[in-house]
C-alpha cells in the first residue's frame, strides 16, 4: 500500500474552540499538527507539507482535504439506499446477493464510508453485527468518528450506523487472525481499475483509498472465514477470475456482485 501522508489542522472559523480537539487528534494518529495558514490555501499547505491530504477539525466533525477536494462525512447514497429498503421496500442488489438473516455477523472488507454496511447493519439487526475494515489511517478516522457522531433525521439510520465496528486494519492480515466460520458472510467493494464515473462524490476519497487490487489468495482466506464471499466489480468477467459463480445486477448495470460459496 502507498504511504498515505497527512497532518491535521483546523478550520479557520473554529482554530480556537477546536486547536486542542486537532492536537489530540494528531497526537492519537502519530502524525503532524499544523497551524492553518492566515492567507494561504490548503493547496498550499498540501505543497509546503508534500502531504496528500489534511484532517481538518471543525465544529461539524472530521474533514478529509485532497487535491481532489474536500469530503465530510455522510453516508452519501447509502442514505439514498437504506430509505428505498426500508422506507419503501424496494430491492437492493447489495443484500441480495449478500443474503443476510438477522442475527448475523457479517465483515466488509473495504468499509470506505460505509454505505454497503449501513445496509449490512440494518439487515442484520440489533442481534447481529457488522465490522468493517479500512486500511487507509485518515479515512478510516473520518469514517469511524463520522459513523459514530452522524445526525440524520432518521433515528433507525442513525442507529444503523452506530453499531457498525470500524476497525483500521488491512483486510489480509485480518482475515488470517480469524477463526474458521467467524462470519456468515464477507464482502468486498475493491476500488475499480478505472472508475465508474467522473464526477462523483467518492473523486477525493480515491487519493487516500487502499490501492492494492483484490488478489484470490485473500479470497481463499475470507472462505475459510464465512460460507459466502460476495464481491463488487463492474463485469462478470473479472468476477470469474475470483472463482464467482452467482452473480447479482443486469447487464445494463453500472457494477455487479459476484458470489462465492464454500464448497
């Protein structure tokens, strides 16, 4: 993986109320506290500190700033997602093909913001339990304090996302500390070899995302965890290599699931 490089700092209307929440921050995650510059831009700071990105501390929460741009977090279309399930019953290709039953204790491999575990979360139920795994230290961080402190204004989401685990880990190491049939289900949502669309919310998420593709060793590991590994790519084909057999979206899809079962 590709050493991510960040600092964090503060946003200029709340450097007094929030200087010391940055400087813990820092001090937790082992890297730099920089003071926000007076005049200067974050590009700026981005080129004085040759650092990807900035962990800004501000009253509404943790903010990631690449040269991509700036993202807060939100669980963006997961929201979208989990009001057409649960407000509306309408399917979800995600739970469909991930097939969960609550109770179950289900693992996302690739958490990101965690818009497929929110689903995750909610189908498991208050009996079962969702982790979610992030390689990348600083969105990691966004994600889980995010997770944790998000107000929308449906108390069932909100405690959707609440009881979601997120661990900072990379998934392979993970995977192998666990026993056999520590999971009922695993998933993968590795990021694409070009991405979907241009234009979209996760374009500042893609400087700091783990990079490493998907290798079949670490789905052999995941089977020996679960009976079911399912996993996001946009074509059958690549699916195949992963040793899929089911699949799950049309061909007028923009992604499909692939699922592998134990045999």
């Amino acid at each position: 993986m590709k050493d991510i490089k960040f600092a964090v700092t503060c946003n200029k209307n709340d450097a007094r109320r929030m200087k010391a929440v940055a400087k813990a921050w820092a001090a937790e995650l082992q890297v730099p506290y920089v003071e926000r510059y007076e005049n200067g831009s974050l590009d700026a700071m981005l080129d004085d500190l040759q650092a990807d990105a900035l962990l800004i501390a501000g009253k509404k929460g943790p903010q990631l700033y690449s040269r991509e741009g700036m993202l807060l977090y939100h669980p963006g279309l997961g929201k979208v997602r989990w009001q057409r399930v649960v407000q509306r019953h309408e399917n979800d290709n995600f739970l469909t093909a991930m097939d969960i039953r609550p109770g179950q204790r289900v693992l996302d491999c690739t958490v990101g913001l965690a818009a497929d575990a929110l689903l995750a979360s909610h189908a498991a139920g208050e009996t079962g339990k969702v982790i979610g795994l992030e390689a990348s230290l600083p969105l990691w961080f966004l994600t889980s304090r995010g997770a944790a402190s998000y107000k929308g204004k449906f108390a069932e989401l909100n405690a959707d996302l609440r009881r979601i685990e997120i661990i900072h880990t990379e998934a392979r190491e993970y995977l192998k500390a666990q026993s056999a049939d520590s999971f009922d289900a695993v998933y993968f949502d590795p990021m694409f070899r070009q991405p979907v669309r241009k234009s979209s919310e996760m374009v500042p998420l893609r400087p700091l995302a783990y990079d490493e593709p998907l290798s079949p060793a670490t789905v052999d590991l995941a089977l020996k965890v679960a009976p079911r590994v399912v996993i996001k790519e946009r074509s059958v084909e690549i699916l195949q290599e992963f040793g899929c057999t089911e699949f799950v979206g049309t061909k007028y899809s923009a992604v499909r699931f692939g699922i592998r079962k134990r045999l």
